[in-house]
C-alpha cells in the first residue's frame, strides 16, 4: 500500500510566533472596542442620549424625587357630570345602585343610592330596576334611571362583586362609618362589626352593601370614592385608570383622564368634598 505523504511544515518557529502574537494583537484590540462601544451607549442612555444632561445641576435629582407623589393634575373648569355606579352579583343581582354627581357650584361630588326595586315604567311598560337591568342590561337600566329621576346619565360604571373586591384590594380597605353595631347570621352571608370608624375589606364591603338601606349605602359609596380618588397621583393615574377600568364596563374614554378637563380630572379636583345627598339636591345644582 501507497503511504500518505504528510505535509511539510515550512515556516519557521520565529513566523509562528508572529502569526500567533499578531492573532492575539487583533483579538484584543477587537475586544477593547467591542468592550469601549458597549461602555459609551450604556453611559450614553444614562443621560437619556443627551449630553446636556451630563452638565445639569445637583438639585434636579433631589427635585425629581420630591415628585414621585406628586398630585395629579386637576380640571381648570369643573362641570356637573352625572355617573351611574352599578355592583351586581350572581344572575345580575343589584347590590347597590347609585347616582355619583358633580357639582360645580360647590366643588363638591354628591352621591344618592337608589332601590333597585324601585318601579318605573318605560314606553308604557312596567317594571322595577333590577328587572330593567335583567331583561335589557344596562341600556335598560339608563333609560330606566333616567326617566325615574328626570336626570340626564353622562357616564356609567357597572361592576361585578368580584372586580370591586379586586379594586378594593388595589386601593386599600375602606374606611366606613358604622352607625349601629351589626350582628347578622343570614342564609346567603354573615356579617358582624362594631359601630364607628371601621376599616373593610372588599369581602366586608360587599356584605355591607348588601345588608345596609340606602343612605348607609350611600355613606360607604362617599368612603369608596374617597379612598380610590386619594389613591390617584400625577405618576400613577394613567395606570390606575386603566387598572379599575379594564374591570368594568364603562362609556368613560381614554380622554375623560388624559386631557385636563376630562371626567376624571373634575372628580379629582373635587375629591376633597363627597357627601351623600337626596335625589332633589341633586336636581337643584346649577348648570355650568
């Protein structure tokens, strides 16, 4: 058999040296770039791309920090709005109905609680709000408020029990003014508090709803919207809106908390006033 012939190696120790030593000069010069590229955009996006930034003053960081709870913007022209606020539980069942409105006169928001069972007739037919609500939704249940209190509706929130216990956990317990001691064992809940300032869960809120009349109601309505307005800030709202808004159904848009007079806007500016009142207070306020 015919050997292979190896092949002959003709550089000289002192080439391979060179060739060796210069791959390693390349190598390394390629690394100091790769190495001082990465080194500039990463100091460059700490200045946000902008050298300017490199010569600002001392006090814009501590000035920047001092804005992490800063209070969101308010309405410059409050104007009376009327919102419908609905909580429902299984086979839509209203735990409680309210009227959340806007008074620009008084810089104030009033909240009036309705009766779900409360008749009123449309278009000549009979029924109550909750059979207007479980036959037609919630279109029904606006042109049945409507007609009832002779007032316009210019946004609605409709809530499952669930969803508000989420928005409660978001916010914070609510802080509810219990008049009378309440201790009550019944087939569907069981609830039991001490009279006075109490803090409630969302599980405790929901069965609060559901065993109070109307106008107690009505007071822990005024207690959620304060605890969730207070919870807003300029950083957050934006955040907070979408967060309560994707659980529920809403006609309220991305403007009524972007633009600076938008809906949500004038409830902030006016979130220092919220008060339960009567379905004919509501009725007097002037328009703007």
């Amino acid at each position: 058999m015919r050997r292979k012939k190896s092949k002959l190696n003709f550089a000289s120790e002192r080439q391979t040296r060179a060739k060796r030593l210069r791959a390693f000069v390349i190598s390394f010069v390629a690394f100091i770039l790769v190495f001082g590229t990465v080194s500039i955009l990463v100091f460059m996006k700490s200045l946000d791309f902008n050298l300017d930034n490199l010569i600002r003053q001392p006090q814009d960081s501590t000035e920047q920090s001092t804005d992490t709870t800063q209070a969101p913007t308010i309405a410059a022209a409050p104007v009376n709005v009327t919102t419908l606020f609905v909580c429902y539980g299984d086979d839509d069942v209203i735990l409680q109905l309210s009227l959340v409105c806007t008074n620009a006169e008084e810089n104030s928001i009033m909240v009036a609680t309705l009766d779900p069972f409360t008749s009123v007739t449309v278009n000549s037919t009979g029924n109550t709000f909750q059979g207007w609500f479980q036959t037609t939704g919630i279109n029904g249940l606006l042109q049945a408020v409507e007609t009832n209190t002779q007032l316009k509706i210019d946004r609605y929130i409709k809530q499952s029990e669930s969803n508000l216990k989420k928005v409660i956990t978001k916010v914070g317990d609510i802080t509810v003014d219990i008049p009378q001691a309440i201790s009550y064992r019944g087939t569907d809940f069981s609830l039991f508090l001490e009279s006075g300032q109490q803090k409630l869960t969302g599980d405790l809120f929901i069965k609060y709803l559901q065993y109070a009349g109307t106008e107690e109601q009505a007071n822990a309505v005024c207690a959620l919207l304060r605890q969730t307005l207070q919870s807003f800030t300029e950083e957050n709202l934006d955040t907070m809106f979408n967060y309560i808004f994707n659980l529920s159904e809403s006609n309220f848009s991305v403007m009524d908390y972007a633009d600076t007079n938008g809906l949500v806007r004038v409830y902030l500016s006016m979130r220092g006033k919220i008060e339960s009142a009567t379905l004919e207070a509501i009725a007097q306020r002037g328009d703007t």
